[in-house]
C-alpha cells in the first residue's frame, strides 16, 4: 500500500487540512462580515470551486462553526467562535 504526500516547497505544508483551515477561516471571516452571502460569491471570492465551497461548508457544519438559519433563498449564516 502506497501513501502519497503532497509537499507545498513554498510554505512546507504536507498536510491538507492545513489549508483547508486557511480556506474555512476565510469563509469564516467573510460569513462574518455579511452573513447573506451565497455559495457562488464565496467560491468567486476564494477563487475556488462552488462544490469545494460547498466540501468546506459541510465541514464546518459538522465541526459546529456554521449554522444556516432560515430556508436557502432568505436564510443567513451564523458563525460561532469555536
């Protein structure tokens, strides 16, 4: 069996997580900033795709930092500060 890791030379990050920890602090900071803001702004603001915007969503969601309050045409997110 065969592990492969992807080493950043940049920055020296070989794990993932560690940048999806970047990517979700920043989802983070904008949902705090104006909490009515959709997938596709997100993913066009990061520059990334809508469903790795809608991975790190599910993600937060799971960990308890993002709630989604209302229905998903009038709704807004709430971040906590886990």
């Amino acid at each position: 069996m065969y592990c492969w890791i992807k080493i950043d030379h940049k920055t020296g990050i070989t794990n993932g997580d560690k940048l999806g920890d970047k990517t979700r602090a920043k989802i983070a900071e904008i949902l705090k900033t104006n909490n009515q803001t959709t997938i596709p702004e997100l993913a066009e603001l990061l520059n990334i795709s809508h469903k790795g915007v809608e991975y790190h969503i599910t993600e937060m969601k799971k960990e308890g930092i993002l709630k989604r309050i209302g229905s998903r045409e009038n709704g807004l997110w709430e971040v906590t500060d886990k």
